[in-house]
C-alpha cells in the first residue's frame, strides 16, 4: 500500500495508510523518517481509551502492528506483507490529549521472515514493548 503524505496539521509531512480501514477506526497513526531512523505517532483521543481513561491495549496493540510496518518499510521494499506474531508488554497508560510515540528497528530480514522490535513512549515513560514477525508476501 501506498503511503499518503499529511498536508497539514501537527502531523504535517508525516506518512499513514489510508487504505486500512481498520488502522483508521483505531488510529490514526502516522510514521516520519528521521536521521535516527522511523517515528511513529499519534495523539490521543477519546475513542482510543478504555474506561480508566487510558489508551486501550488493543489500540496499542493496533498502533504497534503499524509501527511494525512503519519499521520494516524499507525491508519489505515493494512487497507486501502480513503479521505472523506480536509480542507485546504493557508498562504504563497514556491520556487523552497525550502524544504517543514509537521508535524501533529490524532485527533481521530474510528471504521470507522480516523480525522487528519497538518500544512505545509517552512523555519520555516506556508504556509498550513489543516485537513482532512479517511474513513477506511476494507480488503475484
């Protein structure tokens, strides 16, 4: 999928994938490429907490799976791929209105296996550790 660039707003420059109506129901998250590698990110709003008033898991174990992609852009190339498994740890919440972000790296890439691991923060406090494999899918 094609990654469409942010015109505007805080995430101005920024990249996401519109075509994944699952991430956009969840998320919106969005991915930059920096010097120290990829960033993902996004900004909490009310429909991605539980009712403590925390980020749900499950919205961070979507912005993961993104951020697992985000990581592997350049791996994966032109391909295409799927998640085979996600680990995840949970260490702290995330309010609404906070910013969330995310930097990891891939671990290895092989023929067929793409391995990644990230750690989720929100103002500079570790909330999420995860890691996760892709299978590549090769075009057809």
């Amino acid at each position: 999928m094609p990654a469409h660039i942010m015109d505007s707003g805080e995430f101005a420059g920024w990249k996401h994938w519109p075509e994944d109506p699952f991430e956009l129901a969840a998320g919106p998250f969005y991915m930059t490429e920096t010097d120290e590698g990829v960033v993902c990110a996004f900004r909490v709003q009310p429909h991605q907490v539980n009712g403590m008033d925390s980020v749900h898991g499950g919205c961070f174990m979507t912005f993961a799976d993104f951020c697992l992609f985000g990581f592997a852009q350049e791996a994966l190339g032109d391909s295409y791929g799927v998640t085979v498994s996600m680990n995840t740890e949970f260490i702290a919440g995330a309010r609404i209105g906070q910013r969330v972000e995310a930097r990891g790296e891939v671990l290895r890439a092989g023929g067929s296996l793409i391995f990644v691991r990230g750690v989720v923060t929100c103002e500079g406090e570790t909330c999420l550790n995860f890691s996760g494999t892709i299978k590549r899918l090769r075009n057809r």
